[in-house]
C-alpha cells in the first residue's frame, strides 16, 4: 500500500488523556532550518488496547529553556472507531512506556513526576494517576500479568556509595526482575524479587538484538526471560534464556547454548516460546534466526530465515500460528510473520510502507507503529494483522508549510559490479542537469541502514536544511549494512575503511556522472561508524573539501582498550589487535593522518563510553599539529548520541555551517 493510501480513521480519534501540552501551530516559512526541526514531535509507542478501541501515543516535544534542555515525553490516549465519547482530562505529568491492563480498564506507564523514574498506572474511569513503585534503582521494561493482577518489571541495581578509590570490575550494577501485585492497599503491596542471583537480565538488549527481555506464561505461573552474565557491554555475547517460577522463585534454564539468546515471548497457548537464537559464535555483524522451544521438554523448533536474518520478535498472533517480527528490507522497515509450522515467511505490510516501533495488543489482533516517509513527518497508526489496513491515529504535527526536497532510492554498481542502494535528497530548486554541491551521510552501525525517514526531524545531521541551502544529499547504505541479506552485512568483515569506502565513491561518481553532482563541491559526514568511516575517508582521499566527524573511532588500537565494548572491533576483525597488528594500524585514520587536508568538525558527548572522547581528541589533536583546519566541539552531559534538543540544535547549526563555508563558499 503506497503511503499516499494511508487511511485516517473513519471516526476521528478523539484525544482521553493528555499527559502533557500541546505545541502551537507554526507559521510559514521560506526555507527550513535546523530551527524549525525542533517543531517536528517525536513519536514512540503506539499501544492498543485488547478490544481494539483505544490507543495510547507516546509524544516527544522539546523544552528548550529548561536546565538542561530536554525532550519531554507525554501520553496521549486515543478513541479510535466505534468507542463511545469520554471527557476530556489532562494530568501535569512526564510519562512514557504506556502498556494496558489485560482487561483494559487500566493504563500503565512509567513517569519522573515523583523525582524518579516509577511506575503508574491510571484508569480510563477518571481515577487520578497512582504510583505503584517507590524505586531506588533504574527502573526498566515491565509487563502486566495475564490476568492483571501483578506486573513484572526489570530494575538495575542502585549506584554504589562513591568512595575513595574502586577496583575495575567489582561492584557491579546487575538489572534484576522483580513482581508487585497491584491489586489491594498501596501500603500492603510489596515488591518481590524473583532473580537475586547475579546475572544482568534483558542482558541481549541493547548490542544488537531485540526483542522483550521477559514474558509472562499464559497462566501467569511462570516469566521467561533472557540473561547475561554481567552489565559488561560485551557479553550480549553470552545470553541465555531461563524460566522463573513465580511461586517458588526456582529458576531453569530453557536455552543456553554457546550462541546468543534472547528475545523471549511466550505463545498464547503456551506451548511454545519463540526466542531469538545468533550464530555460533554471536558476532556483532548480526544474524539471528527464530526458534520456538517447548517450555516443558525443552526441544526446540527452527522456523523459517527471515529475508535479512536480523528478526525483531514483536509477539504473537492471537491464533498462536505466527511470530510477527519486524526488519528492515531495502530502505523500508517492514512487518512480517513466520508460521509456527515452519513455512515461509509472509509479509504483512507493503515494501512501500515504513512501520517503524510496533507494538502488538495483547491479544495478537492488532499492531500499533509509527509510519513516516522523506517528506511526511511521523504520525500514530493501528492495524489489524489480517487484513493489514493502516489507520491514522492521530493528526499530531503541525508544521509549516514549505516545500522538502525530494528522497528516492538509487542504486548503482560498485568497484566490484556490486549493486549498492541509497537514497538521494535533492536541493528544493533542484534544475535537472545542472550540477549541485554533494554531502553525503555515512551511517553508523555498521550494521544499521538509511531508510526512508522523515528528513526535516532534529538529527545530527538535518537533511531538509541541507536541501533548503542548496545541497544534493546521498545516503548511501555500504556493504555492512542491514536490509540486503546476510552475504551483504558481513561483506565488510575484516575490511572496514576498504570495500564500503569504494561503494560511497561509487556513488558519488554515479551522481556526477548523471548531470547531479558537482565533482569539485563535496562533502562527507557521520556518527559513530559513520564517523570512524569519515575520518578515514579524509585519509585516503583529498576528493573532499569538508568533513565532519560526530563520535567516531579515530584509533582501533586504544579504542580496545577504552571503549564499554572492547570486543567490538575484534569481532569484525577475526581476532584482537596483537593478532593482527598492521591491519588494525592500516585502518586507524589517526596512524594514517598524515596525508589529510580536508577541513574537519569533530562533534562529541563528554560522556561517551561507547566510543570515548578520547577518539575525538587523539585525531583533533593530530589534524592540529598538521596544521590542518579542524575545531572540535565537546558536549557536557552526552553520551553516544546527544540528546538534549539544545544541544542538538548547536550539533545541526554547526554542520549546516561548515558544509556552507568549506563547500558552497569555498572555505570564505
């Protein structure tokens, strides 16, 4: 279904709770700016009821003038179809993960309003919001039993008094799984923990595989979840599944092989759990398959490969004959089931049709996701399974009214008659045949993909301020990438900066060959893989007049030792660096800088433990002495990413800026 043919509900949904404000609409403009960004809401979560009848929204806005900046997450909740008409009610609170009661009389979510991350829940009755837990850790993923009585939540550990000196490794802070009957007086209820042991669970969350960290068993008599046996970022590597007993708290272990698992959702009829299984061993190139495993004789039953081999469990169908999962397929993320029986897959949404964040009702019917596309901002959709038939949820954005560049996917041949993909934005006055500045985005991962997302919402780099400026912008999707099959992802394996770098060019030269692309007016970016990969770029070719380098690894060699996940590299290069100590030199842009003249912006968070800021410095300090120009720009409070709109706004200025200058204005 083309998005042109996304249906808004018949009966407009009507807006129930409202857990924060709305923004105004905005007036319009000529050009889009890294400003008008900020206008564009973020939606997350889109949870339906069981019945089908109700959907609650999550809703991201900045605040921009608070200390620090952030981006407050709100809960709208929706009627949607035949519902009858409530009255309208607002609570002054921050809320986010909502997830509805089996019987959906309630409305769980998690929410700061207290001073701290809790638990809530409130009734579609009008009852005020009730707090469920009175945490002293971080509070994580929870679910309703299936009979509404309790939830199970995961909560990590409480930081360790600060002392005057600490020993690497010790103390750490495991994520353990606790359960709260709601039901009764708030004085009586008390929480319970069922894994005192010390394994971090959920422990495949987060390095690359998805999926729920726990799930309840039909009857509410046992949870199977996913663990690992520490916080380390590494061993993700190492998880297994086991099943705890609610009673008892007596824990067995349902799956533990030397492959990595995780992802667990228990079958509707209780037969089977569907679990996430990687290769032997788990590598961080990624290929999982999904298996069910009988929860009482533990065998376990292959199904089908999904087409990328990288599945999302999202949950079951209702009938119990189908796992749902969600993946990216080309520059599309997509919506598919793999029967229980072992049959092929079968796609349920449109390759046409973006379905980003789904989220199953509890009783398999319905889904809940976010649909975008270049030149349509994010907005809440529902669908039944069978037949998939999207309805809008919601009109959320109010944007002003301007004219986006157009996105399409190209495709070209690489250096070795490879076909690579991307997606091409052209300025707003694009004139076919005349030649126009090129930027092009590298993404991160590696294996991550560009797909056809909405290009005038805040990122690090803002394409729809790009195009309004006058640049053609290239995305392509490199060897490494998800989306084009296992062969494809792994083709970069033990050859970073090399075959990925050549299919960029190839694309650039593509663009120029087709009347597009200026060959003099050039520019390359990215974050975090999509860094590393422009640092070293600049090393091997002076093609570019400016680049931008956002938390990229600079040194391979000292990343190793600094980074949360030191097995990282390795993973993709067969072995550590004292095994193969000149391809790790090879590949460091900071050990090759000596050839660089491009102009660089170096962007970074403070408080990076992914890649470290000390990559930033080792190469801004190297391009310095070089005397080649670069400034390097240190965000407080950041990790990985930046996050707080502010912020984000100086990283989208400053880029806009520098690609102005060293491209378009030559450097004047």
């Amino acid at each position: 279904m083309p998005p042109s043919q996304l249906r808004a509900s018949k009966v407009p949904a009507r807006p129930l709770l409202v857990l924060l404000v709305a923004v105004g609409v905005q007036a319009p403009v000529a050009r889009w700016t890294p400003e008008l960004a900020f206008s564009v809401k973020r939606v997350g979560t889109v949870a339906i009821s069981p019945d089908g009848r109700w959907a609650a929204v999550e809703v991201s806005e900045p605040l921009m003038e608070a200390q620090p900046s952030e981006w407050r997450t709100s809960v709208y909740v929706y009627a949607l179809g035949g519902a009858g008409p409530r009255a309208a009610r607002r609570v002054e609170t921050p809320a986010n993960s909502p997830a509805w009661s089996p019987d959906g009389r309630w409305l769980a979510f998690a929410s700061s309003r207290s001073g701290k991350r809790d638990l809530w829940r409130m009734g579609l009755d009008g009852s005020p919001p009730e707090r469920l837990t009175d945490v002293t850790g971080e509070l994580g993923e929870f679910h309703w039993s299936p009979d509404g009585r309790r939830v199970a939540y995961v909560l990590t550990d409480p930081p360790a008094p600060a002392r005057d000196a600490r020993v690497v490794g010790e103390a750490q802070r495991f994520a353990r799984l606790y359960t709260l009957d709601v039901v009764g007086k708030a004085a009586e209820r008390v929480p319970r923990l069922l894994t005192p042991q010390d394994v971090q669970v959920g422990g495949h969350v987060g390095a690359g595989m998805s999926g729920l960290a726990f799930d309840w068993s039909p009857d509410g008599a046992a949870i199977v979840f996913s663990h690992s046996p520490s916080p380390s970022g590494d061993d993700w590597v190492r998880a297994d599944v086991s099943v705890v007993d609610v009673a008892t708290g007596r824990t067995r272990s349902l799956l533990a092989t030397p492959a990595a698992e995780g992802g667990a959702a228990w079958s509707p009829d209780g037969r089977w759990v569907a679990v996430t299984v990687s290769d032997t061993p788990a590598t961080y190139a990624l290929t999982f398959r999904v298996v069910l495993v009988s929860p009482v004789s533990g065998a376990v039953h292959p199904l089908a490969d999904s087409f990328d081999r990288r599945p999302a469990i999202v949950g079951w169908t209702g009938d119990a004959r189908a796992v749902v999962i969600s993946e990216a397929r080309g520059t599309v993320s997509r919506l598919s089931a793999l029967p229980a029986d072992g049959g092929s897959p079968v796609d349920l949404s449109p390759d046409t049709l973006m379905v980003s964040a789904p989220a199953l009702n509890g009783t398999g019917t319905h889904v809940g996701f976010v649909s975008e596309a270049p030149d349509r901002a994010p907005e809440p959709y529902v669908s039944r399974l069978a037949p998939f038939a999207p309805l809008r949820v919601a009109d959320l954005q109010s944007l002003p009214v301007i004219p986006f560049g157009r996105t399409e996917p190209i495709r070209w041949r690489s250096f070795d008659g490879r076909e690579i993909e991307g997606l091409v934005t052209y300025p707003t006055a694009y004139r076919p045949g005349v030649p126009v500045p090129l930027l092009t985005i590298l993404h991160g991962g590696p294996p991550s993909s560009f797909t056809r997302t909405f290009t005038a919402g805040a990122s690090s780099y803002p394409i729809a301020a790009f195009a309004s400026a006058g640049f053609a912008v290239l995305r392509p999707n490199v060897r490494g990438s998800s989306g084009y099959g296992r062969e494809f992802r792994y083709a970069n394996v033990r050859d970073w900066g090399g075959g990925d770098l050549r299919d960029a060019m190839a694309g650039i030269d593509a663009l120029v060959e087709r009347g597009v692309a200026d060959r003099d007016r050039l520019g390359v970016m990215g974050w975090s893989y999509g860094g590393y990969l422009t640092a070293f770029t600049i090393t091997q070719t002076t093609r570019f007049r400016a680049a931008s380098v956002g938390a990229g690894i600079t040194n391979l060699i000292s990343y190793a030792g600094t980074a949360d996940i030191p097995g990282f590299i390795g993973s993709y290069f067969g072995g550590d660096f004292w095994d193969a100590p000149q391809l790790w030199r090879d590949r460091s842009a900071v050990l090759n800088v000596k050839a660089v003249t491009t102009p660089t912006l170096i962007q970074h968070g403070e408080d990076d433990v992914r890649v470290p800021i000390s990559q930033g410095y080792e190469l801004y300090t190297a391009l310095k002495r070089r005397h080649v120009p670069v400034t390097m720009v240190v965000y407080p409070r950041q990790g990985h990413g930046v996050g707080e709109p502010r912020l984000q706004l100086d990283v989208m200025r400053r880029n806009l800026a520098w690609f102005e200058r060293w491209v378009m204005a030559d450097g004047r």
